[in-house]
C-alpha cells in the first residue's frame, strides 16, 4: 500500500521512513513537510495538495508535533484517507474523540500508535503479571531532555507536553501491562521558569487493591539514562528495563533482551496498521493520555530553574 508521510522530523527519519521501507506492506509515496524530505520521494509542504495530487495514496502518517496534529488528521480523514497518529494521539482528549468520530462516520481506520508498547518483553511482562496481585509499582523515567530533544522548542509549549512526552511511554506500558483501572491522585510537576511544560513530575495513584503506585518522570539526568518499571507482586517482583528491552522476573533475566527498545517497535506498529487498514478497523486506545490530563488538571505546580538549550 502506498503511504505518506507527514513531518519529516526526528522520528520520521530515524523510525518511520527505516520502517516503511523494511516493511512487505509500504511504500514511501510522498512526504509533507514545511523544510524536510526524503531523498528520491516526492515532497509536498502542503497536506491538501498532496491529498489532491495522489488519489491512489489511501493511508497518511502523521510524525507531526501533538499540536499541529489534530488538523492534519482532520484534513486527512475527512478525504477519506486512513491515518496514523504519532504519540500522543492529540494534544488534548476532546480532539482525539473528535478524531475518532470522523473516523467512524469515514469508516477508515484510525490507529493511536504508542511505540513503547511495541518494546520486545511488554508481551512477556504482561504474561507474568495477569492474575498476579500486585503490591507495588514504581515508574522511573529519567532522561536527559538535550541529548533527546536538541532545539525542540514545541515542547515547552502549551500541548507539547514537557517530561511527560517520554513520561507517557512509561503510562502506555504500564497501562498495557497492569489490567486494573488506576487513576491519579496527586501530582507535582516541576516547570522550569519562563517555560509552559514541566521538566519533572511525580505521579501517585489509586489503585483498586491498595497497591502503592508511583511514577517519577525526569528530563534533567546527566550519565545513564533510566527507563526502569518495577512492580511487586505477591509472586515477586517484574522488572522492566531500557523503556521495555529488558526483562526480568524474580531477579531472573527473561530470554530475548535487544538492549534498545527502539528495535522492533516501528516495524511492528507499520506491520498493525496494515492489518487494521485491511478491515477498517479503529485502534484509539486514550488512557495513557487521560492520565496525563489527569496530572495537569490535579497537579500542583512549583518553578524550578530557568531551562535552555
Ligand atoms: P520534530 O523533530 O520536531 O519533528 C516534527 C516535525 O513536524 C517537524 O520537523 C516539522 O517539520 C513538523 N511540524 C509541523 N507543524 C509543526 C509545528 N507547529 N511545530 C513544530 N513542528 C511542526 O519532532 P519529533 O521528535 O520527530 O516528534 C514528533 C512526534 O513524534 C511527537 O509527538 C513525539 O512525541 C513523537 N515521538 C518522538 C520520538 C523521538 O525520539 N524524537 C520518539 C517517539 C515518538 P516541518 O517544519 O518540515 O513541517
């Protein structure tokens, strides 16, 4: 299937456009971007052009920030075309319920892509954890916002999400891995002077059977960077490591760790959208995004020092 893509920025070169071109079911048929390109593929810096001029492109890919992306995807769906959405599906929730209505009444498929889902022992640790109580469940995600982010202004911007743009890989995984409902109930959230996002945010939460749940984003780790999930169940306690490449169970490593949980996630997320694009099919799974909103609308706020690049 032809497919395009639309925001050639980071992600896009180094994930989406490897990916389509591995994959059996893509090809690379246009790009939309206001400065970017793919060599060899035609460019277009205008969505409704490209939507015009390639008719027989069906699905489009969106690896645009989480602000501008409601109105591409908007564009798109309503010229019946198939989209995939980057994570986070939206900027805010009501938009991506909105999408999802578009979506329906087009009857193409809509698909809320969260990578870290995709990560290699997710599976594996959603396996053990089923039927097992849980006790306690620590998140901490710690990264350095300059070696992953160099010059993304949007992030600090209202939308852009801060620290929890990785923060909500950690909630996409946790809310595949753990089957109760939880939802927040405290929240601090650590905004750098003169900026509109945080740069830190802990996270505490309910959960039905009284475990203790909390979550602890960071973007200002110098050294080893800290994408670790731990959880203790009345069998033990699950780790997972490197945002989800690692695995291990009651101090056991698990078979099969890639050491970066990038490898695979791409791949396997264009492998679904084709399957989902063959029936028609709607994937918009909100929850981790619903959490984050939950942060923002109950979090108290504190000013932590001027950030720059
Ligand atoms: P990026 O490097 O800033 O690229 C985004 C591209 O979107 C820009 O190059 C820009 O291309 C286009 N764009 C369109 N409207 C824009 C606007 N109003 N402001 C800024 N850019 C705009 O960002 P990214 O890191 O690729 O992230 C894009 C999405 O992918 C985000 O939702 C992010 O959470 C997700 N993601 C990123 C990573 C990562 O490691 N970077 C990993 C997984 C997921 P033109 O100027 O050419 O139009």
């Amino acid at each position: 299937m032809k497919i395009a893509l639309v925001g050639i920025g980071a992600i896009a070169r180094n994930q989406h456009v490897p990916a389509i071109a591995a994959s059996p079911d893509w090809e690379l048929a246009a790009t939309v971007s206001r400065h970017g390109s793919v060599p060899g593929i035609p460019a277009y810096d205008d969505l409704g052009a490209m939507l015009q001029a390639h008719p027989d492109i069906r699905v489009v890919s969106l690896c645009v920030p989480p602000v501008p992306r409601y109105g591409y995807a908007a564009e798109a769906l309503a010229a019946g075309r198939h989209v995939m959405l980057e994570k986070p599906p939206g900027a805010t929730l009501s938009e991506c319920v909105a999408l999802e209505d578009m979506a329906r009444a087009a009857r193409v498929t809509l698909f809320a892509t969260w990578h870290s889902r995709e990560a290699g022992q997710v599976a594996a640790a959603k396996a053990w954890l089923a039927g097992k109580r849980l006790t306690r469940l620590r998140v901490t995600w710690r990264e350095d916002v300059r070696r992953w982010h160099p010059g993304q202004e949007w992030i600090w911007e209202p939308g852009g999400l801060g620290v929890f743009d990785p923060g909500i890989n950690a909630l996409s995984i946790v809310t595949e891995i753990v089957a109760a409902p939880m939802h927040v109930t405290e929240a601090m959230l650590s905004v750098p002077q003169g900026r509109q996002t945080p740069i830190a945010a802990s996270l505490r939460f309910h959960h039905p059977d009284g475990a203790e749940v909390a979550m602890e984003f960071d973007w200002r780790q110098d050294g080893d960077q800290i994408w670790t999930i731990e959880a203790e169940t009345d069998a033990g306690t699950l780790t997972l490591l490197d945002g989800g490449a690692r695995l291990t169970v009651v101090g056991a490593p698990a078979a099969g760790a890639t050491g970066d949980a990038l490898i695979g996630e791409y791949p396997r997320l264009y492998a679904r959208m084709a399957r989902l694009v063959a029936t028609g099919a709607i994937d918009l799974d909100l929850a981790p995004l619903r959490h984050v909103a939950d942060a923002f609308t109950l979090g108290r706020r504190e000013t932590v020092e001027p950030f720059d690049f």
